[in-house]
C-alpha cells in the first residue's frame, strides 16, 4: 500500500468471479480488513450492524447468480440501503454492460461500477481508495463511448448559461452522486421538486437518463458542492 493510502475496512458480497480471483485475500494483502459473505441478506444486514467503508459487490447477470447477487438483487440491495440511510460506499464489479443498467444502479445509489474484463485486485484496491475519498467510478469503457460517440447535440459549456441558478445546484449534486431525497435534504426543497430540475436538465443537456447526465456534468466541468 503507497504511504498516502489508508486501510480501509471492506465487506464483500462474493460471487465466482471475486472467488476465483482471490479478491478477499488480495485486498487483505494491500493491507485493508475484509470480511466476506456470499448471502445477500446477511451482507445488507451486516452493512447495518458493523458498516464497513466500502462494499463491494459481485454481481451477475439475472439467472446466473448461483452464489454473489443477480443485478435484480442488487439493484434491491442498494435501494434497501439507501432506504436505511446506511452510509456505506457501494462498489459494482460485473460483466453486465447495459447502460440502462448501470444508471438504475447510480440511481439507486452506487458510488461506483466497473467493468470485471481486465480487472485486477491492484485495480479493485485503487478503486476503494477513490471510493473513500469521495470520488465517484464509471466504467472507463462508458466513459469512452461517451466521447467517441457524443448526441448530435453535444453540450459545450456555453449550455450552462441556459440552466437556473437552482438547476445548477441540482446539477452539481447529480454530479456528485446525489440522489434525489439527498439533493432535496440538502438544498431544502421537496423531492418532487428536485425531480422537475432532473428532468429540465435532461432536456438541457440531452442526457436519457442519470448516468448520462453525470457524465455530461463532468464533461461541462461541473464539481460537486463541497458539503456532499
């Protein structure tokens, strides 16, 4: 582990992939403490009762989850959470590609998803640390799609001009991973509200869906607010 790096404390929802790499181990070995599960309600239950930092999350494609979670349990699993308010980073490692999957999953409060091709326990490990400090994680291969294959009305930066001095706000907050009973809390307005900017900002920026618009934000170079 590099001298600006902290232990970190991991609870793992193992499925074949992270057995067969090792992963609990591994980790162990850049020096974080885990503690592993294979059941998906005794892992939602023990974010509860001994929160780790971060989760990490094995996940397969629905019908194939014989051990970890299909993406029906998980996208259940982080919407249990984020209903118990349970302060945990939550981190997606799957093969499961589909972009409309992916923004369900931020929607219902992940932090972070990456894509399993390629990945190693070094790559997890850094993962985690950006997790903790804050940051937010899309898979790198969506984030090049992103560029390479932009709408036909691609934002520039020109389109926040365009945007309410709330809508900003909100955008921010979207950027950072908020959801919308967060955004609302924070900004003290009702969620139906926070709902109405989500979707003027939608039509603004011509982001389909929460991912999308995130990446956008990124993009137009927007931050998030320093109290998220």
């Amino acid at each position: 582990m590099a001298a600006n790096q902290s232990a970190v404390r991991i609870s793992i929802l193992e499925g074949p992939w992270a057995a067969w790499q090792g992963l609990s181990d591994g980790l162990r070995g850049e020096g974080h403490s885990t503690s592993v599960t294979r059941d998906v309600r005794g892992f939602l239950d023990g974010l509860g009762t001994d929160p780790p930092q971060v989760a990490i999350l094995d996940v397969e494609s629905d019908g194939e989850a014989a051990i970890g979670c299909s993406v029906t349990e998980d996208l259940n699993l982080l919407r249990e959470a984020r209903k118990r308010r349970l302060e945990v980073r939550m981190l997606l490692l799957s093969a499961v590609s589909t972009p409309e999957v992916i923004s369900q999953c931020f929607d219902e409060g992940a932090s972070g998803y990456l894509f399993r091709a390629g990945l190693g326990v070094n790559a997890v490990s850094s993962a985690v640390q950006s997790l903790v400090r804050g940051e937010r994680l899309f898979p790198v291969q969506l984030l090049r799609n992103d560029f390479e294959h932009p709408p036909v009305t691609s934002p520039t930066a020109s389109v926040l001009l365009l945007l309410t001095q709330r809508e900003r706000e909100v955008l921010q907050y979207v950027a950072g991973g908020a959801d919308n009973l967060k955004i609302a809390a924070h900004l003290q307005i009702a969620e139906r509200t926070v709902k109405s900017h989500v979707t003027q900002l939608y039509r603004k920026l011509g982001a389909e869906n929460r991912t999308q618009l995130a990446l956008r934000a990124c993009h137009l170079g927007v931050r998030p607010p320093p109290d998220l």
